[in-house]
C-alpha cells in the first residue's frame, strides 16, 4: 500500500498525460504531491522527507513547465530526484553515524559494517545511472516515449536493483534456531 501511495502522484500524471497532453499532466501532478504530503501529515501528524524534497522540485520543476510552456523542465524533475537521493546517500557516509540505508533497514537486517557501505555506495551510483537514463531518454526520445520510461522504465530498473540487491543481502540472513519439539525428540 506504501509503494502505491509514493507513486500516485507519478501515476496521476501518466494518467492525465495519456488522457491530455503534458502540461495537464505536470498541473496534475502537482497537485497529487501536495494533497499526498497533507494526506501523509494527517495521517501521521508528520512529513517524509522523500515527498517534501518530490513535492518542492515538483512544484519549481513543474511550475515553471507549465509557466514558460516548456516541457524540458518536468523532464529534469527525476534526474534532479535521484541526483538529490545520491548526494544523500553518500553524504550519509561521512555525515553521522550510519550511512542512510542502515538507518532504513538496520532494524530487520544485521549485516557487516564494510557491506552496508557498499550497498549504500551502490544506491547511490544507481541513482546517479537513473538520473543519466533519464536524460538521455529525455533528450533523445518523444514525449510519449519519455513518459512511458519515467513510470515503467525507472520503476522497472528500482524493482530489478531492489531484487538483486535482496539476493546480496539474503547470504547474510541467518536463520532463526528451532528447538526441537518433544515428539522430534
């Protein structure tokens, strides 16, 4: 339900764009990221900053879209995301205690200090290849083409990262111990 929630607004605006045009789409968009961060807070009685940061280059990205009547600008928006999310991550290297994705998954997870590292280093380059991909589709391809790759495309490559980075993680799963029941024994 969470991943449906962080992607309405993303499948609002392919939604608007295949029933109108792009500019409708980005206006829609918009919206959907302010009423998901009122949505969230008051539910929560708090914000996340992944909507906060998607809500603020949403809104200057897509504002101006939609001012200078310029698509180039909404087409940015996810190279500027994920370029935010992987300064993000490699700062959390240097900055604090942990790097970001221990604090996100250091309470189901125990893995080595040099793996989390790792993992962390290649969210970030992933990042960064997403934020490429991104332009190069942008400025290489149609509009259509475009929108088509932002949500199934860049959610595609995140489905197929998160899985393989599953399989990295899982040879660090222990087991939990059973104890034998009475009639085993």
């Amino acid at each position: 339900m969470k991943f449906l929630f962080d992607f309405f607004p993303i499948l609002l605006f392919f939604i608007a764009y295949k029933m109108f045009d792009i500019y409708v789409a980005t206006a829609v968009a918009i919206g959907a990221s302010f009423i998901q961060v009122g949505w969230y807070w008051l539910q929560h009685r708090r914000f996340e900053k992944m909507h906060i940061i998607t809500l603020a280059l949403i809104a200057v990205l897509g504002g101006a879209t939609l001012i200078f009547q310029d698509e180039t600008f909404i087409k940015w928006k996810p190279s500027v995301v994920n370029w935010a999310f992987a300064v993000a991550f490699l700062g959390s290297q240097f900055i604090g205690h942990k790097p970001i994705i221990r604090r996100m998954m250091d309470q189901t997870v125990t893995l080595p200090d040099s793996l989390w590292n790792k993992l962390n280093t290649a969210w970030a380059l992933f990042f960064i290849l997403l934020g490429f991909l991104n332009l190069f589709v942008a400025y290489n391809y149609d509009t259509d083409t475009w929108v088509n790759f932002k949500l199934f495309g860049l959610t595609g490559l995140s489905f197929i990262f998160i899985i393989a980075q599953a399989f990295v993680i899982g040879r660090y799963v222990e087991e939990p111990e059973t104890t034998p029941s009475k009639e085993e024994s």
